[in-house]
C-alpha cells in the first residue's frame, strides 16, 4: 500500500554518542547505542517498537535479539550506502498498510577500528569479479574514476572544480563540533594533497570511520505525541543500475539518480525553488556533482559554477552537505544514515550549522559505484 505525503513522521532520530574512532565498541554495540539513543528521543522503549530495518553485517534479527524486541515487520534490504533512505520509503509503506506501527531504522559500522567485523571476501564469480576485477581495480577509488574523467572531459569540469567541493563542505564541518575535519582548506591545499586514484587526491576522497544512527519512523496522526518535533515524510524514491562501473548506462549521469531523485519530490509534489537544503551523499568529491544535476537543480555540466559560485556553501540559495558531508564528517562505510540525521536535524532546526527557517530538507544517496539510489524529501509542515 502506497503512503500518502506527510502520512509518516520521524519521531526519534540520533546517532550514536561517540562518532570517528570508537575502538571500544563493536557493530551490534553501536547499532543498539544509535537505537537506545534514537528510543530516548523519542521517549520509547524496546517494548514499544514493532518494526525493525538495518542493513550491513548485522542482520534484523540479531539486532531484535540484542535490543529485546519483537518486531511484526523486518526489512533486511542492503543495496549499499543508500539502503536507509529505502529503508524510509518501505517502513513508511509498512506502516500505512497496518503492518507496523511504530518502525525503528539502525545502522552501526566499525569501519576503521574494525571491531567484530568480517571482512568483505573477493567473489571472483560476480559480473564485477570476472569483469571488472581481473583488470585491476581495487574498491571505490579506482571505480569511480572511470565515469569521474569521462565526466570532466564532457563537462569542462577541472581538477580545481573537483576541490572546490571539498573546500566548500570544509566550510560547513568547521562549524560542527563533531565532524572529524574541522579545519577549513583551500583549492590548492586539496591538489596538494596525495594521489591516491587519478583524478583523486586525498582531500578527495571520504575517511574511513566507526559510528552509527537511529531513525524511528510512525504515523503521523501520532506524531505530535513525542518530545521531539515531527519531521513529517513528503516523498521517496529508489532505483537501481548496475553493479559494474564499467557498465553504466551514461558516464556522465546516473540512471538510478534520475528516477529515484524525480520520483521523490514528485510524489513531495515540489519543485527545485521550494527545497531550502540538500544532503547530496559524497564519499567523493563528484558526487554533489552528479547529484545536483540529475536531480535537475543544475543542467548537465552546470554544476560545477553553481558550487564554484558560493550556492551551496554557508549563506548561499541551496545549502549543501551541511554537516561536512562524508568527505568531512564522517562515513563509516554506509553513509546514508548520516545524510538522514542532518536533514532531520535541519528540519527540526537543531544542526550544529543550522540553516534559518528550513520547511523542506532533501536526502539523496548513493550505493556501491552508482549501482543504486534513494531519495527522502522531509519537511517541517504536514501537508
């Protein structure tokens, strides 16, 4: 069964207390902190929650197990970075068909310390593993490059284009006390930094951190209940492509980004002037690229001047990233989790950056190398 705009509301959001290196705490550890902390928002306890989604290594049921609770509805769905953001859309579904009432969404990664967490083994008999791998790739940063260059070769976009990102979502991690890189850079000090992956150097590419977040998610009829204020859900969407870079569709566009961005703020029934912030999922510097443009904020190639202008940096038309986003904030791995907190926390007005006045927030992710997407639009105002 379909929701209907503003029909579900968050109530309980948080991430876990301690955010970047947590060397003491292992995956289900950080799930259940993210969830008890997201339950004390929202004043709820395990008893309460009736549905339950996560994604990664720990599966529904060991986080059912661990937290006590005895879920109606369970959603496992792991299709990368963005599975939250699809994980929204269904609970939000599960809940207008009466099969859940009251749905909480975790997440927990240790993916620095590496604490209880078993490494990703090679499939050499995956499309990727027979042929993507024996060409010599070896994760993100040597896939994504294969779409990145063709892109700055159709689009004019420069190596300073590509930093500038980075520099703008510096400017918003230095005013949040718990992003990991607080210090402001410039351009050049982006290009100074080590190659890691052509076109990519270090400042370019997200860190690697433990952490984790909670969302809790029921009808909107009950909403106004809680401590926190409401963030009422307006729209979703979610596609998928390819799991091989190689085999994009166009080099210069995700597909997925197309359908699941104009799906969401369709449904939302808004336009591009009406959203007053935007999490754009970055683990590298060209994804706020893409994303602006396939969302249809910019026209192809245009995206690079928007930013390069000052638009999505602090005081322009569309904030942008507003934590610091993954290239500065942190990522643990899956990031889409910590793009949902900053547009609740926008909407509720309680960000560290805070932008004046937002009605209408847009969370936008990514999973693997464009291989899927999903798209949240929150507002403050139920329709």
């Amino acid at each position: 069964m379909a929701y209907k705009p503003g029909s579900v509301a968050v109530v309980g959001a948080a991430e876990t207390t301690r955010i970047g290196v947590v060397p003491d705490m292992s995956q289900i550890m950080l799930h259940a902190d993210a969830a008890l902390n997201a339950m004390a928002d929202a004043g709820l306890q395990p008893k309460d929650i009736d549905g339950l989604a996560c994604v990664g290594q720990m599966m529904p049921q060991q986080i059912a197990h661990y937290l006590g609770i005895t879920p109606r509805w369970v959603d496992g769905t792991g299709v990368g970075g963005c599975s939250f953001m699809l994980h929204v859309r269904h609970a939000a579904a599960a809940i207008a068909a009466g099969y859940a009432h009251t749905i909480l969404i975790t997440h927990g990664e240790s993916g620095k310390s590496r604490v209880n967490a078993t490494p990703r083994p090679p499939e050499p008999e995956s499309l990727a593993g027979q042929f993507e791998a024996p060409f010599g790739p070896a994760g993100p940063a040597t896939l994504f490059p294969i779409p990145v260059l063709r892109y700055m070769k159709a689009t004019g976009t420069t190596h300073e284009h590509l930093a500038m990102v980075a520099v703008v979502q510096r400017e918003w991690a230095a005013q949040n006390p718990r992003a990991l890189f607080q210090e402001r850079v410039t351009v050049e000090e982006v290009l100074a930094s080590r190659m890691v992956a052509y076109p990519f150097r270090l400042l370019q590419c997200c860190p690697v951190t433990d952490g984790g977040g909670a969302l809790i998610l029921t009808a909107a009829e009950r909403a106004t209940d809680f401590p926190a204020p409401p963030v009422y859900l307006l729209g979703s969407g979610e596609s998928v492509e390819t799991t091989m870079v190689s085999q994009m569709e166009d080099f210069t566009s995700s597909r997925a980004f197309r359908v699941s961005g104009p799906t969401a703020m369709k449904m939302a029934g808004i336009r591009h002037e009406d959203v007053n912030h935007l999490m754009i999922y970055d683990a590298f510097a060209h994804l706020p690229l893409f994303g602006l443009e396939d969302l249809g904020f910019c026209a192809r190639g245009e995206a690079k001047d928007f930013i390069g202008e000052g638009n999505t940096r602090p005081g322009g038309k569309l904030p942008l990233n507003t934590n610091g986003g993954g290239l500065s904030y942190t990522h643990t791995g899956m990031y889409g989790m910590f793009a949902l907190q900053e547009s609740v926390r926008q909407v509720r007005g309680t960000a560290p950056a805070q932008v004046p006045d937002v009605k209408i927030s847009v969370a936008h992710g990514v999973g693997g190398m464009f291989s899927s997407s999903g798209t949240i639009v929150f507002g403050k105002d139920r329709p």
